[in-house]
C-alpha cells in the first residue's frame, strides 16, 4: 500500500525522513526497494542529481503544495 501511494505521487515536491537524513527533491519514480529523488546538489552550484532513498529507511513523507 505505501508503494502504492508514492507511485502515484511522481512529479510531486516532497520531503523524506529518514533516521539519519532529511532529503527534500521531486519523485521521480518508485522502485521495488527504493524511492528516486530528483534534487538540487548546494556543493555543486544547484546542479541537479538523481538520489535514492530505501524504502524500509524512510519515516515519513511530506508533501509540499506546488503552486
């Protein structure tokens, strides 16, 4: 079911929560083990970058309103 969910979620702003790490970017897909994010790399001048968060890894989600 929260696979579910966050497939239909892509293209939307969110936030992942994690125990370690909190990962703000785009969905850009949901895959079996993991959710990929597109983000914006502050190191590298707001280059964008592919990151993938593990699903059993992340407490909770935040969407962001896109307006």
């Amino acid at each position: 079911m929260f696979y579910d969910i966050l497939r239909i979620c892509a293209g939307e702003v969110v936030q992942v929560i994690t125990a370690t790490e909190a990962v703000e970017g785009t969905v850009l897909s949901v895959i079996d083990d993991g959710m990929i994010l597109s983000t914006r790399n502050q190191a590298s001048e707001g280059l964008q970058e592919e990151v993938v968060v593990r699903i059993s890894a992340i407490s909770y989600v935040r969407f962001f309103d896109q307006q």
